[in-house]
C-alpha cells in the first residue's frame, strides 16, 4: 500500500492537517475578517473528527458504499481515488465513539457544516449573518470533546497562547449552564413542595409504577434505551434516554447456541421527569443536575443469525 495513498486516511495526517487549518483560522480572526474565520474552523472541525474516527480504524472514514476505498483501508492499495464519509455520517458516528459528543453537540456541528457548504456552494453568505457569540463557545466545546476523547488538548492544538481564550470561553461556558440548571432543577423542586404532603405522596407511589419501556411518549425521537434515574428536583421515578456507545459478551452461548449474556453501555441524550416536568437535554446538562450520564445494564438475549449473504 501507497503511503501517499494511505495518508488520505490516516489518523495522524488528518490530526496535522486539522492543525494547520485551525491556525489559518486563528490568523484570520485575528486579523479580523470572521467569515473566514469561521470558514477555516468549519474545515478545521470536521478534519478533527475524521482524525478521532481515523484513529479507532480508517475503515470509518471512507465510504462504504464505495469498495475500493474499503479496500485501502483494508491496507491494500487497489486506487489512488479514496472516498470518505460526508459531515453527516461523520458526526453520526462520533456520537457512537465519543461519549460526550451527545445530539447536541451532533446538531450543532451539523449547522456549522450546512453553513460552510453553502458558503462554498452558492451565493449565500451564511458566515456574515453569524455572530461570534452565536456560535464560538459551541465550537470550542465541540473541540474540546473530541480532543479530550483523543487523549489531547486544545493547547496542544492550536498553540497555548492561542488555547487561552477558547479555555476561558468554555471555562464561562460551564459555569452559565451549571448556574443555569440548578435554578431549573430548584424552581421545579419548589414548586414541588408548595403542593400539599398527601398531594406529594401519591405522586412519588404513582411515579413508581411507571416502567422505562412504557415511556416512549416522553422520548418521540430515535433513541436506543430508556431508563429510570431520580428526579433531581422531586425525587420521583423520571426517565433518561440515550445511545448504545458499546456492548461486551460476559457470557457466550450456552450449549444449545441460543442465549448469550451482554454488557452494554449508553450515554444519556435527555432527561424527563413525568411528575415536575423537569427536562434537560444533553450529557453537560445531565452533568450539571448530579445526574451519572453514563448508564450501563447487563441483558440476556437470544443469538440472532444473519441469513444467507447471497453470493451469486
């Protein structure tokens, strides 16, 4: 295999380059043009997340339905003409990888991405409407989610002199959403205890005869699993959602081939509580209310076979 080839895909390679283009963008904002800033950081961004995918395995980078870039990923070098995965299924499958690159973080890196395809692909001038404020601290965390999975720093980077604004921006950042939840998480609790006692205690006995898998209507968008956690507000029964992040076989099968005991893990996407209303979406939310966004169970399944691949 090609090394010039390979480099399309490797995760060392994508890291520099996300590197360099980051530095194009703290140059432009410097010198204050902040369309380009945030052109050169759109880029930046999304050769990052490859460079996180790149590192796990190339395989997820390139384009699956396009085979001969599977097999230079494979490591055998049948074309020079490599496809890799747009922005979509790129921060699709970060949400997998990186535990705390929740739908928030997802959405937001998704905008960002519309905006730069229409800057290079039409007349519009999405960058020129956006505000900094609008925008930039959500960057950095993003950043700073993804680097932190691959064991870096945003000093590392974009240069420690540069990294310390980004620091102090996600530094307020924190600390507006902490304060910003609490007072959520305390009004709903006050309100909670202005009702009567009797009032009080059927709602905690009604709360806990409600089941995870009978709260699909709290959660009408995609989710993997449901699960119950205490409220933090009225410490009722209420309900997390969130994405399957990894699973591990503890048990194999038994001796008829049919039962298998599995580990998994997910990573909580949003909170709702049936009885106060309390909601809070996103990991960082979660966070701030004391709520553990990593949740793990262990399920006994039956082994599913997949049928006859059809080679023919």
């Amino acid at each position: 295999m090609a090394d010039d080839v390979f480099i399309a895909i490797s995760g060392e390679a994508l890291h520099a380059k996300s590197k360099v283009y980051m530095g194009r963008a703290m140059t432009r904002k410097a010198a204050g043009d902040l369309d380009e800033y945030q052109l050169w950081a759109s880029l930046a961004l999304e050769l990052l997340g490859k460079a996180a995918l790149a590192r796990q395995h190339p395989c997820l980078v390139v384009d699956p339905q396009h085979a001969p870039s599977m097999f230079v990923a494979a490591g055998f070098n049948i074309t020079t003409d490599v496809k890799t995965i747009t922005a979509k299924t790129l921060f699709e499958r970060l949400t997998h990888l990186v535990p705390r690159f929740d739908k928030v973080v997802q959405k937001f890196c998704m905008e960002i991405a519309e905006r730069r395809n229409a800057e290079l692909h039409s007349a519009d001038l999405p960058f020129k409407t956006m505000r900094l404020d609008a925008w930039e601290e959500r960057y950095w965390h993003a950043c700073d989610t993804i680097l932190r999975h691959m064991e870096t720093s945003l000093e590392d980077w974009i240069g420690a002199a540069d990294a310390a604004a980004p620091r102090q921006l996600l530094a307020e950042a924190a600390s507006a959403l902490t304060a910003a939840v609490k007072l959520r998480v305390e009004s709903h609790r006050a309100a909670f205890q202005e009702l009567k006692k009797a009032e009080r205690e059927k709602l905690h006995a009604d709360a806990e005869l409600r089941e995870p898998d009978k709260q699909t209507v709290l959660f009408p968008d995609r989710y993997d699993e449901i699960w119950s956690e205490s409220c933090p507000a009225c410490a009722c029964r209420a309900f997390v959602t969130g994405e399957q992040t990894g699973e591990d076989i503890t048990k194999e099968a038994d001796e008829y081939g049919i039962w298998e005991t599995v580990d998994r893990e997910f990573v909580g996407e949003e909170f709702k509580c049936p009885t106060c209303d309390l909601t809070l979406t996103g990991s960082d939310e979660l966070d701030a209310a004391g709520i553990d966004y990593i949740h793990t169970d262990q399920q006994e399944r039956e082994m599913e076979y997949e049928p006859d691949y059809g080679n023919d």
